[in-house]
C-alpha cells in the first residue's frame, strides 16, 4: 500500500474491480445454459427423425403400415408393384388381412392393398364407427392417403358390404367390384355355429366372449369351411384381439345394410363391371342366393364346386386367378 492509498480508496477500488465479473459470470452461465438446452433439443430431433425412420423403413420392407385416422386408425398391408392395377381386398366379420394370403401369389404382378377393417385386425377398437357406410368411408380415406386413385374393390362376405357402399359413395375410386360368398339379401342367411349363434345373443354372449378359448373360437369359425383347412393360428390371435363391441356392432351394421336394401339392388344402377364367387356348399348363405346378382347389368357370377363359404382358403388357385383376370380385364387403361 502507498503512502497516499487509503484503505476506504483500497476497498473502493476493490467493489469496483469486482463489479464486472458478475455480469460476466451470469452471462457464462447462461450462454453455457442455452448451448447445453440447443444440444438437448437437437439429439431429441436427431433421435425423433431416426425413431421415424426406422419405422418408415420397417413398414417399406414389410408392405405394412397404419394409416392415421380421426375416430380410429387403419392398418393395412401392400403387396406388388405399386404401378401395377390396383387391387384392394377387404376381409369379412372377424377377418383380418391375413385371410388373403393364399390369394397373393395369384396377384403378385398386381398393386395389392389389404385393408383391417375397423374394430379388426390390427386396427382401432374404438366404441363406434361400425356402420357399412362409415367403414366404407374409411377405407376411402385410407386409399387416398395411399396415393390410390382406381381399383378392383374385392370384398369377402361382410367385406362385400363394405366394398359394395364404397362403391355407392366414390363412383371416381370404384372401377370394378368383386364380391365372394357376400349374401344378398337378409333370408338368405343360414345362421351361424352353436357357438357362433351364442356369442352373438345378449348377456350369454358377452359373457361367453370373456371367458372365449381357442377352441370356442375355432368352433365359431367351423360354419366358414366346407374343404377341411388349417386354420391358421393368427386368425385366432386376431379374434381373440377384437372387442365384443367391435365384433357385434359389425354384425349388427351388416344386416342392417343387406336389410335396409338388397346387395344386387345397390349394385344394379352402378353400372360398374361385377364379378360374384360363391361357394356352391357354402353353409352360411344359400349358395342358390348367388343368382340374384344377374339382376346386375353384366355381372359375371362364379360357383366353385365343394367349396364353402371362405373361397380364398378353400380354393386359392381358383379363387386368386378369377381375381387375377378380372382386375386386368377392368384395370384403367
């Protein structure tokens, strides 16, 4: 300290040297505060892009995606060269895509899309939504969103119903429609398994559907074949998936449909080109139903020999060439 250095200007001089250094070290901070959040927030969008990606991926290799839907999403599954005819199948009640597999060889050089209806599948569950028109609605949407702009809309038994509003509602997206063991009319309807006719009765169903086993389950199916065929175990894991609500409203909806104003009457003033295959042993529908459709313009119908109500598993070849050479035969040119 020199002589003219107080020790008031010594503790002066010492504030005043000190002073800066704390805006220096807040703004340190906060400068090393924003480059770790700036990280933070970068590895996140990093490790977002790379989840996406890899999901995008997985759904590219496996022709599987699920498409984003208001009120419940769709699962769906492509095959074939995607600038090939379209062909989009749709499963009956307690279907699920899978149910066309023995078909897809026959359509390999097709643009294929199956679609999970709602409430089956791997799609949404939700409470409502169950109705032909809605779930025809939904396979639109779902078709737009896949860049689809014609098809050949096949459709299995209740998929028939579906198929068939679909084609009421989008006369732009429906080029031709193919119908298998779809019933006509309501009185048509043989009925269903024990098993199948007690899941679907108030109360005893529902409790029935709670306590549901594999073999209930396979029991429910057995009125679905005539040929003996392996039913594969993935249909009654999907089964077994549905809610009793999402299974019960489809069926409701269905007869409502079929009751409200018969399938070959819709189809008649379409004017659209229609293939029908029906099971000449089919034990759901009368197979001799399978005429009212001549009371469409044109409609080409189809009876397979000793074959049930389930063409595609029961006789793959047969079934799969008949939609092979209808969808060429109808495809826009």
């Amino acid at each position: 300290m020199d002589e003219t250095t107080t020790p008031q200007d010594q503790r002066t001089r010492s504030r005043a040297a000190a002073a800066p250094s704390a805006p220096r070290g807040r703004r340190a901070w906060s400068r090393r505060r924003w480059i770790t959040l700036l990280a933070v927030g970068v590895l996140a969008v990093l490790l977002a892009w790379n989840t996406v990606s890899v999901l995008t991926r997985t759904a590219e290799a496996s022709g599987e995606q699920i498409v984003r839907l208001p009120g419940g999403d769709i699962h769906v599954a492509q095959d074939g060269p995607p600038g090939a005819p379209t062909v989009v199948l749709l499963h009956g009640l307690a279907g699920s895509t899978p149910w066309w597999d023995p078909v897809l060889p026959a359509l390999r050089d097709l643009h294929v899309v199956r679609v999970d209806l709602l409430g089956h599948g791997r799609s949404a569950k939700p409470v409502d939504g169950y109705g032909m028109a809605e779930q025809a609605r939904r396979v639109g949407a779902v078709l737009d969103k896949l860049g689809v702009r014609r098809a050949t809309v096949v459709g299995h038994s209740t998929g028939g119903a579906v198929a068939t509003s679909l084609a009421e509602q989008r006369r732009d997206l429906v080029a031709a429609i193919a119908l298998i063991d779809t019933g006509p009319r309501l009185d048509a309807f043989l009925g269903d398994s024990f098993a199948g006719r007690l899941l679907t009765t108030p109360v005893v169903g529902e409790l029935l559907w709670r306590l549901r086993t594999d073999s209930v389950i396979r029991d429910a199916l057995s009125t679905a074949f005539t040929r003996k065929v392996r039913i594969p175990d993935q249909f009654i894991a999907d089964i077994r998936g549905m809610t009793y609500r999402s299974l019960t409203a489809t069926d409701e909806a269905s007869s409502a449909y079929v009751k409200e104003r018969p399938i070959p009457d819709r189809l008649a003033g379409l004017g659209l080109p229609t293939l029908v295959i029906f099971g000449s042993q089919d034990r759901r529908w009368q197979p001799s139903s399978a005429q009212d459709y001549r009371r469409v313009p044109h409609a080409r119908i189809e009876s397979l020999d000793g074959v049930g109500h389930t063409p595609m598993l029961e006789d793959p070849d047969t079934t799969g060439a008949l939609l092979h050479g209808f969808a060429l035969e109808t495809a826009p040119r």
